[in-house]
C-alpha cells in the first residue's frame, strides 16, 4: 500500500546528492505536523483482507473467507449501513471467531469483514489526564481528545523478570492503617478483597487522593452506570481526577469490553510508565473482569472448570497482573479489587490473585458494621514486602501491634463477657490497655490524610509503652 524509499549509494560508499538528503530527511525527526500521519502509517495494514460473517455463536462472530491473528482488531459492515468493531479471540476450525466491541447484534450472514488493525491500540499521551473514557480509548465527557496523542498497542508482553529492579523504595498512600502495618513499595501490587458495602470504592478514592503518584490510572470494569459519576465526583473529587485517566465499560455493555476496559487501562498505565513516571493503577474490579472473560469463553465453547470457570480466566490473570510493577524507566504500582461472593475469601479468583500478587488487603464486615473505617483487618492483611522497606524499629513495632491485636482476639469473648480477671495474662493486659489507641491510629475519616513519617511515629509511640499507649494525636 505505501512505497519504500531506499537512497542510493556511489561506487565509493557515499551518497549521492539525493540520496544524502534523502538520508537527511530519514533520520531527522518528524515534523510536528507530520507526527499524526506517521503514526497512521505505521499502525496501518500493509495488506486488505477481507471476510463474511459465516455464524454467530453465543454472540461471538464465525467469520469464513479470511484469516487473521489473535487479538486483531476487524471491522463489520452491517446491514442496516451501520459498523461494528470486532476483536479476534479464537477459532472455529480454521475459521476466526470475533467479540464484538459494540452493542449491535444485528449481524447477518454475509455481513462483510475487513481487517482494520493486527493489534488494539489507543491513544495515549499526557493530555489523557483528567480525562475519562471508554474501553477502546474514546471519550465519554463529551468534549474531543486532545491533539498530541499518538497510538500505543495496550496487548503488549510483560517486562521480563531480570529487566525488574527490586522494590526498594516505600510508597506513602496517606491511609494509616497500609503505611503502618502494611508499608508498600514503589512498583508492589496488591490486591483488595472485599464483599459489597464494606467501604472497598471510599478506599480506592482514599488512594487515589492520596498516593504519591505523578499520574493515576483507574479502570471501573462492570461498574453500575449510576456509580460511576458518583465515584468520579463524590469519592475521586476534583482533585483525584486532576491527575487520572479513567476508562469505563460498565455492567450493561458488552462482556468484550468489559474484559478490554482492563487491557487499556493497563496500557495506558505502560504509556505513562515508559516516559519515567510513577503511575498508581487501579482496577476495580477482577472479579467482574472474570466473569465477563467466562461469558466469552463459554460461549466460544471452552468448557468450564473451578465453579464455572473456564481455562482462559485463569490464563489471563497473571498475564494482565505481571504487566505492572516497577522497570528501569518507571513504576506502576497496582490495587486490584476484588468481589468476593458470600465474603468467601477462599473462592478461585480471590485465591488466585492472592497467590499473583505481592500482598493482600481483606476489608473486614464486621468490623464495617463497628464504624471502623476503614475497613482493613489487619491481621488478615499482608504485605510481603513491608519487611524490606521499613527500617527495624518500625518493623518491630508494627509486629508488635499485630501480637496485641491477635491476643485480644483470642480472648474477645471472655473480655466481653467480663469473665477476664485482670492480671491474670500480662499480654492480654497490654491488648486490653492499647485497644482503643490503636483503634485510633487504624481509623481514619476518608477525606483525612497523613505522612508516612508522622503514622510511623505514631505506631512506634503507640508500642513503646508495656503498660500506658501513647495516644496519638487529636484529629
């Protein structure tokens, strides 16, 4: 479709006059007014191949006529003159089978299909920030996007292991209850696991607001429609969305999109990290994501395994968490949410993604319904790198404070119930008295923030003492 031009060398090795500004021309760098058309160019396919809709499948597309690799982007002309794009996600036979990313389903057989695009790729730059889009990179807050952005492909590989420099550096996320017992890095991915109404979207806001982050990268993947403006305005705030890209594909849409609302998220998070910045990614949730990769995959005829899930949910998982962490050039550090059904924390994707990720924070019913928010039990949260980015004095106290924790809910019942005598169990004695100051040091408002140095300080003050807590301080 497009000429190549090669210059021309002399019988000495140089270049003749053309050639020589040929070569001028070559390795300069674009105009400006050139970048858009060069970035058409090279995103576009070199050949025209075309197709026809055979069979749909569970809302899948057979197309005969044509081939095409996994994850090509196609283009189907419908009937009724309008078009829908189509993302290749296997084979019927020799025969690519296609999800659509739109909402049409009036297909027809015949229907032609063109391949646009071998890989899905967005736009991507710096003027995404405070900006909110879709799955396939389009707006959604009804103004255009801006000039200056250029095509990224949001299906790319994971770094490899040894181009990953350890997590060295702690990341201050202004929630207590993390930079204390739960000190994150730089580049570490976590995941959090809740049941519905435990406060699991007022703490993604909290780290929104709050994390040391120079761009923020959020994916609502199933989200109800009517949370999503709500989200943006009451628990992101001004603020937040300042600094984020935010791409929606809620519960109604296609369960192609909703599975690719995670991909360009993840994308977009890589565009920013390959300029050097740290990029915080939030994805809420994994859980919904896995059920939309199982409606695709069992309508495409993968047979289904753990309680109902296919092969592919699985598969996919570690693939879409190793894209992030931390490179030579930048950072992405990560929360993945995720639902679990019944507040079953041992259900497969919850399992799973505990095994995937460097650390897990549960958000507790329980103690939702005592008002402590937020809603992070400790004892059953981990970090697992927490031990190499703090220093021992506060690696000492924050295990200290789990020991206390841990035997006062040993002994929860008996203390309740006032059949503990006092002095009886000097451990006990010492849970009892820091109770309610570590309860103060664990809770915070959602629009309070703190330093990690001053939460530090307020941690180590509060085990200092065997028998009188330090309180902390009055907010």
């Amino acid at each position: 479709m497009f000429d190549t031009f090669t210059p021309v060398e002399t019988d000495d090795g140089g270049d003749s006059g053309s050639s020589g500004a040929c070569h001028a021309l070559l390795k300069s760098p674009p105009l400006p007014a050139m970048a858009p058309l060069l970035d058409r160019i090279a995103t576009a396919s070199p050949l025209l191949v075309r197709g026809r809709v055979a069979a749909v499948i569970g809302g899948n597309v057979v197309v005969e006529g044509m081939t095409a690799p996994l994850g090509a982007i196609c283009r189907i002309d419908l009937s009724g003159g309008d078009r829908c794009d189509a993302k290749v996600i296997g084979f019927n036979g020799v025969r690519p089978m296609l999800a659509p990313l739109c909402g049409a389903s009036a297909f027809a057989a015949g229907d032609p299909v063109t391949l646009i695009a071998d890989r899905f790729r967005v736009l991507v730059g710096p003027g995404l920030a405070g900006r909110v889009v879709d799955a396939l990179g389009r707006p959604l807050d009804g103004k255009p996007l801006p000039r200056g952005l250029t095509h990224f492909a949001v299906d790319t590989p994971a770094p490899l292991s040894l181009s990953r420099p350890p997590i060295d550096e702690p990341l201050a996320t202004g929630v207590r209850a993390i930079d204390s017992m739960l000190t994150i890095g730089r580049g570490q991915r976590l995941g959090i696991f809740a049941g519905s109404g435990v406060g699991k979207s007022t703490l993604l806001g909290m780290l929104a607001r709050g994390t040391e982050a120079d761009a923020i990268v959020i994916a609502m993947v199933g989200e109800r429609g009517r949370e999503v403006r709500e989200f943006i305005e009451r628990t992101l705030g001004r603020e937040g969305l300042s600094r984020s890209v935010i791409v929606v594909a809620t519960s109604d849409q296609p369960a192609s999109l909703r599975v690719q609302a995670a991909w360009t998220a993840t994308g977009i998070a890589e565009s920013i990290r390959d300029t050097g910045k740290n990029v915080l990614l939030l994805v809420d949730s994994v859980t919904r994501l896995a059920l939309a990769q199982r409606e695709l995959s069992l309508a495409a005829g993968e047979p289904p395994t753990t309680r109902g899930y296919t092969p592919s949910v699985f598969a996919g998982l570690p693939r879409l968490v190793e894209r992030a962490g931390r490179t030579e050039t930048g950072s992405i550090t990560a929360f993945y949410s995720v639902l679990v059904e019944g507040d079953d924390h041992q259900e497969p994707i919850a399992d799973t993604l505990r095994g995937l990720l460097d650390g897990h924070i549960v958000l507790s019913r329980t103690l939702a319904g005592e008002a402590h928010w937020p809603a992070i039990d400790v004892l059953e949260s981990l970090s697992r790198l927490q031990p190499h980015l703090v220093d021992r004095q506060v690696a000492a106290a924050a295990d200290s404070l789990r020991r206390d924790l841990a035997e006062y809910r040993r002994h929860a019942d008996l203390i309740s119930i006032g059949a503990y005598r006092s002095g009886s169990n000097p451990a006990v004695d010492r849970a009892i008295a820091i109770r309610e100051s570590a309860r103060r040091l664990l809770t915070q408002r959602s629009d309070e923030r703190f330093s990690i140095a001053q939460t530090q300080a307020e941690l180590i003050a509060l085990t200092a003492s065997e028998t009188t807590p330090t309180s902390t301080t009055d907010h």
